[in-house]
C-alpha cells in the first residue's frame, strides 16, 4: 500500500467524523491564535509607550512650575528661561524653549476647529521637541522678536480646516487675530493617551502672549541637552541655575528636604523611558503568561478530543488490524491525520491573528512578534501530533481482538 | 474465471501432499487470572483438512468465538499449538500477521465490526486497499462482492443506515472479497431471516464447491446440517465431531445452481 493510498484514506478518516474533526481544528485554532495576538498586544503596548517617549526627543527635559498660587519670586519665566541659556554656568545646554499652551479656536472661511493644543514658542522647540515640519517652514527667531503672527498646524487641524486645499498661506482667525499659517507638522505616529499629538498648532512666543495668554510665567521650558549622553549633566546644570534664580534654600537639602518644596519639576525623557519600558516590559510579560495559560487550556482541549476519541478509533484500528493492514500503515495513516488536523487549526489560528492583528485591540495595536508564531504553532501541533499518533500507535500495537474490545 | 470467488478450485485436494489447513492442539485459553479467571477453552484438538465445510455449534459461553477468534490470528492461545497451513503461527511477526490476515483468511465477525461512518462499499475495499489492489479494480470488486450478497443497491450506504442483517451481509461481503482459501464465519446468519439465510448459505456452499475451506459458527441446525462436518464444542472441549451427508457433499453446487438468487453467474 503506498504512501498515497494511506493519505487517502488520511483525508477520508479526517473527513468521516466532521464535527470531531472541526472540534480538534478549533481548538488548534483558538490556541495558536491566542497567543499570538496576545503577545502580539502586549509587544504593541509597549511599542507604543518607547514611540510616544521617542516622540518627546529623548534629549531634552522639561522644567515645569510646580508651585499653584503663582508667587511672582518662584514662577518661571520667560527671563528665567532666557536664564537658563548659559554658555558658562550651562555648557551642556544645546537649546531652551519656553513654552506657553493654551486652548484656542481657529477659523477658516466660516469653518473653525477648537485646537487642543495651542502653543507658543521658539523654534528650538521643532527640534527639541522632535516635532519636524512637514510642508511649508518653521517660525524664525525673528517671527519671535517681532511678534509676527504666523502659525504651523498639525495634521489634524489641517485636515479639519482645510480638506483638500493646500494651507500653507492661508489666513486663519485665533483668538479674534489674523495668523498666517506657514507650514504643516509631520504627522506624529503615536497618539498620547486621550490626546490627539496631531491636533497641535504652534507659534511664535510672543504672539501668543499677545494674542491669547499675556505676559504671564510660561507653563514649561524645554531644554535640549547637547546630547543623549549629557543629560544628566544638562539636569544638574539647569536646576543650579533655577535654584539660584528661584531663591531656593540648599541648606537643607542635604538631610530630609521635602522635594516637593522645591518651585520647580524637571522632567527627563530618557529617565521617563526608562521606567516606562520597564513598565512595558513586565506588561509584555504578564501577557506572554496570559498565552502560555490560553496554549496550556488550548492544548488541554486539543489533548482532551484526541483521547475521547481513542475508544471508537481504537476499535477502528482493531478492525483494520483484523483486516490485515500492517502496523505502519495504521500509524502513517493517524499521524497523517494528525498533521493534517493540526496543521490546519495552526494555519487558521496564524491567520486568525494576523487577521486580528490589524484592528486595534483596548486602544492598541498590536504588532506581531514573529517568534511567537513560531512558538504557539510549534506547541499546538507538537501537542496535537503526540495526542493524535500516540494513542493511535498503542492501539496498533494491540492484539486485533484486544482493541477490538477496548473500552 | 467465473467471477471473484471462482477461481482457486485447483486447490480442491484434500490433503495429500498438504499439511491441514487447521492443525489445532490442546489448545486452550483462560481469560483473567485467579479467582475470577474463566476457561473458555480446556484443550481443543482439531485439524481440518483443506476444502473442508465445517460448522461449530455450542451453548452461548461455550466458547466458540474465542477459538474462532485464535484460529483467525486475532488472539492468541493461552497454551497449546496452532498450526496454519503447517505454519507455527505463534511464530509469525506483525508484518507476516498481516499478511495472512489480508490474503488468506475471511474473517466475518459476530458483531460485524463495519468501520462507522464509511460507506459499505469503501468498508468491502479495505482489505482490497490493504492488499494493494488499484481503486479501479478494487472498486469493481468491492461492487461485486456486495452484488453477491444481494446489496448492491446499498453501496453508498454508511453501517448505521443498514440494518442488522444488511450489515451482516457487508460484513461477509468483505470477508470474501480477497478471494481467502480461509473462510471464518462466526454466526454469519445470525440476523437473517429464512431467506437470506438461504441465500447466504448458497454462496457459501459454491465457496466450498470452489475449493475453500469453510469453517462457520451457528446456532440454527439447519444451518449446521448443511456442513460437510458437525464440531459440538462443550463448556470449552468438543463433544462431538461428526461427517455429515450435507446438501454441500458432491453434487450440492450442482443443486445450487437452480436456485434463482444469488449465484455465482451475476457477477461479472
Ligand atoms: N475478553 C474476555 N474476558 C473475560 N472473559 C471472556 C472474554 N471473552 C469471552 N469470555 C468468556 O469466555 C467464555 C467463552 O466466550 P465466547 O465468546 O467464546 O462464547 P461463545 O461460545 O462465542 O458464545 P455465544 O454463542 O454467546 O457467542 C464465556 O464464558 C465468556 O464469558
Ligand atoms: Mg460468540
């Protein structure tokens, strides 16, 4: 008998019992896709996170206000961070930009759009902020000095503003103010939270404050450190600065000084990087524990029809046996089986999360990891082979009227 | 060649030459061991020549099918010598177990035993298939055999849409499909009624006119008379052995082929 024939009569034992065939397939399925996608959201996830810290700039740090009533001794400026741009005392400063946000509306030609984030700022603040443009240009330092009214957008006040027209030119309203709009962000991949990181729309310092916030503290400063390297040099330099400028007591410091006392905050990306990939990470790992359980279950299930069919194809085999098939063909014939059942469900629950994996899932998306193919098909059909041959192969080697009796 | 059955009459000698088909000695079997073992065999002998017709009654328990099931390599004696065509066939490996199950034996088992959810047909072909025979031929065949048992119309039917007695039939339809010098029947007209079973012992008979050896198992007496030789097996001895004037003896094809069911000449 050959190698054909017995695949024949493969397809037709897969084919016999549809149900149990559809069943042992499904749970293949259920289990190989599981776990990919899984891994798959929780490697997202955390792709997500080290994309929106890269999106911040890696080198740069933020100086923030933390103190609420706004004491005009302790509140950062626009001096203060003009303060902060020292050759000598900041050395490992590359760039400082105050920044000012606000919540505006602006309007096109009757249409308006309520921008999320309306910032001014110089135009250190693109690079800084790693924040490029697109189409059009940036603001100069001179758009800054004279307060000229000129605005770049983000893609999505774009999109809402001006569908299908070209806006780089374009005269829009804030505020009851004309600006002119001179170019449009790169769209930014990742979105921050609740956030839309392209709903933005940035100019020049001054005009914003003339426009919508005053003359006022700034809310933040960014500062660009010289390099990814000198950060943490960069930090100490700034804060012996702002603790100069600010009048903070260093007396203290030493033992047991409320660092919540201290006016300012400075933010370090690659810090926030860190602990958040970390964060990432064992988020990554609590997932990859979620597949192995759903591949344990999935294989459970898989082991489970296998074994429940043993009884009938037990006898099956007896009759085979008193039929005069030898035993190899007998096992060609369940491990081929086998492979065809499992290599199915595999297959599906591969494409199953491929599939899957092109919606986002609780507001991420997921990106497949490769090896975790790998991994769950190796696990389900390995499993799906042994529970599938292995009975087979003791029932084959039965006396016939033995497994004819089996039970 | 008259059709699938028909051929092998040249091995009609009855011994001379040949060892016996069945050289069976003291054989016996004990099922379970200690308190609850049962002696379903106590040490039988028999030998049965070739082109024998041999029929084995007995109470139910007696131990018939288990003997049967020994003397057609499905089991194996406790103790005792069972010879196959002069063969030890305690000697035999798996491969060579195979084989004479496939080629030379018809095995119709008291339960049937039709593989389930596959058509009476693709259940006549198996052993075709496991002989090797090409699907075109074995279809033929299978078709041929199932004709000859009057379910040609049933071909495409699976074991639970046939009745008992139609899945009787399958079952000794694909016994005689390969054609085996053997035929082993236990009870195969235990479901029929008087007419099928007449039918049935019709093919029989011309299997044995043919030169096949033939032993059955039976509870019916008429169905005993027909046999050539009458085996009384006893709580597990045999108590009687008798030659019988059968309606098989000589001329008995020649009587069968007035029958109007079932004959050899509907086969192709
Ligand atoms: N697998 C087994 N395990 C234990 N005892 C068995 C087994 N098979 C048969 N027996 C016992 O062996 C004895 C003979 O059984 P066997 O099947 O040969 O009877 P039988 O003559 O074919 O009966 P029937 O006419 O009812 O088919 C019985 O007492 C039975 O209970
Ligand atoms: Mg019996």
């Amino acid at each position: 008998m050959n190698l054909f024939e017995i695949l024949r009569f493969a397809v037709r034992g897969v084919t016999a019992n549809k149900l149990r065939s559809a069943l042992t397939t499904l749970g293949i399925l259920i289990g190989v896709g599981a776990v990919i996608l899984l891994v798959a959201v929780g490697n997202g996830s955390a792709k997500q996170i080290t994309d929106r810290i890269a999106a911040l700039g890696t080198n740069t740090l933020t100086v923030q206000s933390t103190s609420r009533g706004g004491a005009s001794s302790t509140a950062i400026t626009v001096e203060t961070a003009e303060a902060l741009r020292d050759p000598v005392l900041a050395p490992d400063v590359r760039s400082v930009s105050p920044v000012v946000s606000a919540s505006a509306t602006i309007t096109y030609q009757g249409a308006d759009h309520s921008v999320q984030q309306f910032v001014g700022t110089y135009p250190t603040y693109f690079g800084a902020s790693n924040t490029p443009v697109g189409t059009g240009t940036a603001f100069t330092e001179e758009d800054v000095a004279q307060g000229r009214r000129v605005l770049v957008i983000g893609r999505t006040v774009a999109e809402e503003l001006f569908p299908g027209v070209e806006p780089v030119g374009a005269e829009v309203t804030v505020g009851g103010s004309l600006f002119t709009v001179v170019g449009v962000l790169e769209e930014k991949s990742s979105s921050s939270g609740f956030q839309d990181a392209n709903d933005v729309a940035i100019a020049p310092l001054t005009a914003v404050q003339q426009t919508l916030t005053g003359y006022g503290p700034v809310s933040s400063v960014v500062v660009e450190a010289a390099g990814s390297d000198r950060v943490d040099e960069a930090q100490a330099q700034i804060a012996t600065i702002l603790d100069q400028r600010l009048k903070v007591s260093t007396t203290g410091s030493g033992n047991g000084s409320n660092p919540n006392s201290s006016p300012y905050r400075i933010q370090n990306a690659s810090q926030l990087l860190e602990t958040q990939s970390e964060t990432a990470d064992t988020f990554t790992v609590l997932l990859g524990a979620v597949a192995g359980i759903s591949l344990l279950v999935g294989g459970i299930g898989i082991t489970n029809i296998m074994l429940v069919t043993v009884t009938e194809r037990t006898r099956e085999i007896g009759i085979r046996k008193a039929l005069g098939a030898p035993r190899r063909v007998i096992l060609t014939q369940f491990l081929a089986e086998a492979t065809m059942l499992s290599l199915t469900g595999g297959g599906l629950g591969v494409a199953a999360a491929l599939i899957g994996s092109r919606f986002t899932v609780v507001g991420v998306k997921p990106v497949i990891v490769p090896s975790s193919i790998a991994l769950a098909l190796g696990v389900s059909v390995a499993i799906g082979l042994f529970f599938g041959s292995v009975p087979a192969s003791r029932a084959a080697g039965l006396r016939p009227i033995d497994a004819l009796r089996y039970e | 060649m008259i059709g699938p059955l028909g051929n092998g009459a040249d091995d009609r000698s009855t011994g001379s030459g040949h060892p016996p088909v069945l050289d069976v000695r003291e054989l016996t079997k004990v099922y379970g061991e200690g308190e609850a073992a049962v002696h379903a065999l106590r040490g039988v002998n028999l030998v049965v020549e070739r082109g024998d017709y041999v029929a084995i009654m007995g109470s139910s328990g007696s131990g018939k099918s288990t003997l049967m099931n020994i003397v057609g390599c499905l089991d194996v004696p406790t103790s005792g010598r069972y010879l196959l065509d002069g063969v030890d066939v305690s000697r035999l490996n798996d491969r060579q177990l195979a084989l004479v199950r496939n080629r030379l034996i018809g095995f119709v088992f008291q339960a049937f035993n039709l593989i389930p959810r596959t058509s009476a047909l693709a259940n006549v072909e198996l052993p075709l298939a496991y002989a090797g025979v090409p699907a075109a031929e074995r279809r033929r065949r299978a078709l041929a055999a199932l004709d000859m048992v009057g379910l040609a119309g049933r071909a495409g039917h699976e074991p639970n849409q046939l009745s008992g007695g139609q899945q009787q039939r399958v079952a000794v339809a694909r016994a005689l499909v390969t054609e085996p010098a053997l035929v082993l029947a236990d009870e195969p007209t235990g479901n029929l009624d008087s007419r099928s079973t007449a039918d049935m012992l019709t093919i029989f008979d011309e299997l044995n006119a043919a030169g096949r050896t033939i032993v059955l198992i039976t509870h019916e007496p008429e169905v005993g008379s027909r046999a050539r030789r009458l085996i009384k097996l006893f709580d597990g001895q045999i108590s009687a052995d008798v030659r019988q004037d059968g309606p098989a003896g000589a001329g008995g094809a020649d009587r069968m082929l007035d029958q109007p069911t079932a004959t050899m000449e509907r086969i192709p």
